[in-house]
C-alpha cells in the first residue's frame, strides 16, 4: 500500500476542536481544559455535562436551571414506549438506544433546525431521555414493570432507581458518576467522528447521535467494555488468569480494554476509574475480578507493552454494580451523548463536508456487455 494512504486516518488531522485534548504536559484527557481526574473529583456528571455543552463549568444558579430543564425531560412519549414494549425483548441494548434516538428524531418539534439554540435545545432532550427509555427497555426485557424517573435525583441515582427500584450507597453512586465524566468525551474517536461526519453533510442531530450509537456498539471501540467482562467470566477465576491470557496471546488474540489509538502508554483515565473499581469490590466484598484484573495487566504490559484502556476497569466495576453485561455500552451512550452533541454542534457552526478520497485499486475500464452475451 502506497505511504500517501493513512488507513484508518492514522495520524491524520482533520479539523480544529475547542472540546477535549489529550494533554501531554499534564498526561492527561481534558474537557475546554480541565482535567478529566480533576472534574472526578469535584464535580458530578451534570456539571462536566454542562460544561461540555455550555463551554464553561456552571454557578449554583446555572447548573439548578440545567438540573431543572433536563429533569423535566426525563419522561417519554406513549409512542416511545409503546416501540419499546413491541422490542423483541432479546435485542441487544445498543440496537435499542439507537433505534430510541432515531424515534426521538420523529417526534421532535425541532428535528429540522441545525441552529446551535435548536441543537442545544434537542441535545438536552436527548441527554435526557435516553436514560428513562434505556432503563424502561431493561425492565420491560426482564417481564418488569417500568419505574418513572425521580425528578429530585441526580442523573446518576435516577438511573439506578429506574432500572432497579432503588437507589445504592452514596460510593457505588459516585463511582457510577464518575464512568459518566470519564465517558464523557473524547475528541476525534471514530463514534464521535461518524456524528461529526453525519453532520457535515447538514443532517440532523438525531440521525448524527444515531449514527454515532451504532459506531460505539463494536468492540473495537465502546463494546469493548462489554467484553472486558466476558472475558472475565471466561476466566472466572484469578488461578486461571495467567494460563488464559499466555494462551491467548500466544494464539495472537486481540485482547479486549487493551490498548488505544492515542495513548501508547496507558489511558490517563484508567488510574481515576482503577481506583473506583477498587472501591466497589470492596464494598462488594468481590475480589475475584480485580485480582483477575492485576494479573491480565501484568502479562499485557509485560508481553506486549500494551496498556489497558478505559474500558478495561469500567466493564468489571459496572458487574459489580449489578448491570447486565450487554448495558455496559448503553451507560457509556447515556455520558457520550454530551460529548457527541457538542462535536455536532461544533461541526454545524464551521462545517466543510467531509469528503476523503481513496486510491482506486479496482478493474480498468470495461465495456458492458448486453445480458444474453455475459
Ligand atoms: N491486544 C493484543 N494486541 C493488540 C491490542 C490488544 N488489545 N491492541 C493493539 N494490539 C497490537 C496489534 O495487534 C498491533 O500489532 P502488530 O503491529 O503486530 O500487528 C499493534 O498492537 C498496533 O495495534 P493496532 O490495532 O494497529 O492499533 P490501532 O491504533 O489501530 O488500534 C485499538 C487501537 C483498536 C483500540 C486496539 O488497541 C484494539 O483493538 N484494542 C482492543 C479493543 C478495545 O479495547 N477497544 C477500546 C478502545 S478505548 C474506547 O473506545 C473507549
């Protein structure tokens, strides 16, 4: 393949963001700036969510108004939930967040106004009602009644209490929030850059998130943390962890939650989620994943020089949170819908159609020959 061709785009840069930049100088992923590991820690999702948004981190009187706006969205029309009551019930999760988001681009008053007032407007609706449909979906799969959202909950306990009735410990929700921020965004990912590619043809932000849900399904990008853990379970217990992961390697196996596009020695993010990891297994008293965890570590690190990437900590540390395997990616959705919102946005207020070429490496010309003749 000739040197002019950067398949997958590798190395290429393709626009300008004012979003998130992996910063080397500090190591570390930041949104309009700040750290990722610093908003962890001081702030919950919807203030990291407005600041994605808004492009400024919220006052009181600014993040109570957002609160405001997207808990009166947490509710769904009787159309909705009646596509989701006719779901077959063994979809997989993401086919329904996806299919969710495009039924929300029907019923949206706004769907054909691209302004950034219209988009933020749509975004936040999305942002909100993704969750409740998400949640009413893992209800109604397992034969359950759907549970209607709490207004006075954070968007992190809302979530819990619609899928499970009840809302855990302040640690377990917290370790929750904190996937959320460190979900949040990513710059030029290729979910975030399908949303950005769908943009710039002027399309609308449910097709762009639409499209940008079905990009983050495959494991070699948000599905990964869906298969972390059942690569987990495979191994089921830490006495089988180096024989699995030898073995595996040896058969020159990709191994899932390892490795990134743009980090090339470790994920700035997987020491912040590693430690909430830790926290819910203790909380949990279930050790075996972690210790299943350290030992796939080592092995990859030694090996291969590979580090692990986000997803490595977060599939684990969402089991034991007691979520289906299959809803790890949906959650990552539920956080990325911020992230993806701001780039469609963005692309919408300077767009050039994205537009690549590629070599041709086909037949020459032939001539076409009547039916009756080939
Ligand atoms: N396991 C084993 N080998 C790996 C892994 C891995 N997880 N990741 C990279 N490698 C190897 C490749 O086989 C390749 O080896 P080679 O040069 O001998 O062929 C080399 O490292 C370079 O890897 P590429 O796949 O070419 O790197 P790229 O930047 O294209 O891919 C990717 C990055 C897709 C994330 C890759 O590391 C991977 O497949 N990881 C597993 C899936 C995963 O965890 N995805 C989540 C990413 S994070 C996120 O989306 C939130």
């Amino acid at each position: 393949m000739s040197d002019d061709i950067k398949k997958g785009l590798l190395g290429i840069v393709v626009d300008e963001t004012e979003i998130s930049k992996v910063m080397p100088e500090i190591n570390s992923l930041t949104y309009r700036g700040y750290a990722a590991q610093d908003l962890c820690a001081r702030c919950k999702f919807e203030e990291v969510a407005y600041l994605i948004l808004n492009k400024e981190l919220p006052n009181k009187k600014q993040l109570k108004q957002f609160e405001k706006e997207e808990t009166k969205e947490r509710v769904l029309s009787k159309t909705l939930i009646n596509v989701l009551k006719q779901m077959p019930k063994k979809s997989h999760p993401m086919d329904v967040a996806r299919t969710v988001v495009s039924v929300m681009g029907l019923e949206d008053k706004e769907t054909k106004d691209n302004s950034s007032e219209a988009n933020l407007r749509k975004a936040m609706r999305i942002f909100a009602k993704t969750p409740v449909a998400l949640a009413a979906f893992y209800r109604l799969r397992k034969g359950k009644k759907i549970i209607p959202s709490k207004k006075k909950l954070t968007f992190a306990e809302n979530f819990f209490h619609m899928c499970f009735g009840k809302v855990p410990n302040k640690e377990i929700v917290k370790a929750f929030d904190v996937s959320l921020i460190l979900y949040a965004e990513h710059s030029f990912n290729v979910s975030t850059f399908t949303a950005r590619t769908i943009t710039s043809s002027l399309s609308d932000i449910h097709g762009a998130i639409t499209g940008a849900i079905a990009s983050l399904k495959g494991p070699l990008h948000g599905g990964a943390n869906e298969e972390v853990m059942h690569m987990m379970k495979k191994i089921k217990k830490p006495e089988n962890a180096l024989k699995w992961i030898n073995k595996a390697l040896d058969n020159k196996d990709v191994i899932m939650g390892f490795g990134h596009r743009v980090y090339k020695s470790g994920d700035s993010r997987v020491p912040t989620m590693r430690e909430y990891f830790g926290k819910v297994s203790k909380i949990k008293k279930d050790k075996v994943f972690e210790k299943i965890y350290e030992i796939v570590e080592k092995v990859m690190i030694k090996r291969k020089n590979i580090h692990p990437n986000v997803d490595y900590p977060t599939g684990p540390t969402y089991h034991l949170m007691g979520f289906d395997t299959d809803f790890f990616t949906p959650i990552f959705v539920i956080s990325r819908i911020t992230g993806w919102s701001a780039h469609i946005m963005e692309q919408h207020a300077a767009n050039k159609l994205i537009r690549p070429l590629a070599s041709y490496k086909g037949s020459k010309h032939r001539k076409v020959m009547q039916l009756n003749h080939r």
